[in-house]
C-alpha cells in the first residue's frame, strides 16, 4: 500500500496544498483507499459532488501541506506515517482537525494521545488551554476531561499571570455550562 502511495501509479483522484513556501504540491491517491478510510471521502467520491467526475486535482485549502500528506500516509498505512512522538504540536494539532474534518476514528484517537502525551510532558497553558478548546469544539470529550484535570492539578503553573487566570476561568464556565446542556 505504502508503494502505492508514494508512487502513484494507478493513482484516480489528486489533492492540491500550498506548502509553506508557497510551491504548489500535489498528492496522488486512490479513491478506493480513500473511500475505506473515510465516509467523508466516500460521499465525496461516490456521491453528487464534482469530486466524484472530475479528474482535476482537488483543492485543500484549510490544511497545511505536510500534516495532510501525514494524514494521507496513515490512511494507506496505519504505520505508513511518521511516529506521532516525533510530530511538533502544530501538526499534531492539524492531524486532528482533518481527521475530524474527514472522519477517521482511528486518526483521530491517534492525534489525540499525541496532544494528551504531549501535555503529559509540559506545554505552555496557553497551548495547554488550546488544546482543550479544539477538544470541546470537536466534541472530543475523553481529550477535553483528561487536559480539564491536568489543568486543576498543575494550577499552580496554570495561572503564572493574570490572563492564564482569566482563562481557566472561563474555562471552568465552559466546562459548568457543557455540563448543565447535557443534564
């Protein structure tokens, strides 16, 4: 599969990304292997989309380049992408937003042990306060109670100034109103 992936022979659909220095990349895929991964893609490719008749490479634009060919190496082999320890959190941090984007359960319970392991090493809180606002907005609840207790037992570091404070406070009120909505 691997192969497949970097070679792209017999490759059917394109993704066209923007690297960080401006140079046009275009990642080669099948959508078969697309298809199983994610229903997002399955719908994209088999449903009324242009994506579904159109050879033209597809446009990613709210991603940045090397996390979505990461993403895309995962999905052709689990262990085809790098070691999630090796990623830099911006990655990471990506990884998740497009696994939710496309809906891919296994990557998305992949990038989020790598964000908890990297709380687990020590973040900045504002980093740390970050993270836990992406768990809540993707609704990621195992993610967002484990970095909400890391926040209350590392206090202390948690609230080095005046807007860390802030934060955690409205953290808390974030967390208060989650929980009367669900009760």
């Amino acid at each position: 599969m691997n192969y497949l992936r970097k070679s792209g022979l017999l490759s059917d659909c394109s993704f066209e990304l923007t690297d960080s220095d401006g140079k046009t990349i275009v990642i080669k895929c099948h959508k078969c292997i697309l298809i199983c991964a994610s229903p997002v893609f399955e719908g994209m490719f088999l449903g009324d989309f242009k994506e579904a008749n159109n050879n033209a490479p597809i446009p990613i634009m709210d991603a940045p380049a090397d996390a979505f060919e990461n993403f895309i190496d995962y999905l052709y082999c689990e262990a085809g992408g790098p070691a999630m320890d090796q990623l830099d959190y911006e990655t990471v941090k990506s990884l998740l937003y497009i696994s939710h984007k496309y809906m891919v359960s296994f990557m998305i319970d992949k990038s989020s042990r790598a964000l908890s392991d990297m709380v687990d090493k020590g973040l900045p809180p504002n980093i740390v306060v970050e993270i836990y606002k992406i768990a809540n907005q993707i609704e990621n609840n195992n993610l967002a109670s484990k970095i909400f207790i890391t926040m209350l037992n590392d206090i202390k570091s948690t609230m080095t100034c005046e807007e860390n404070l802030y934060k955690l406070i409205r953290i808390c009120q974030i967390e208060n109103s989650q929980r009367v909505k669900k009760n």
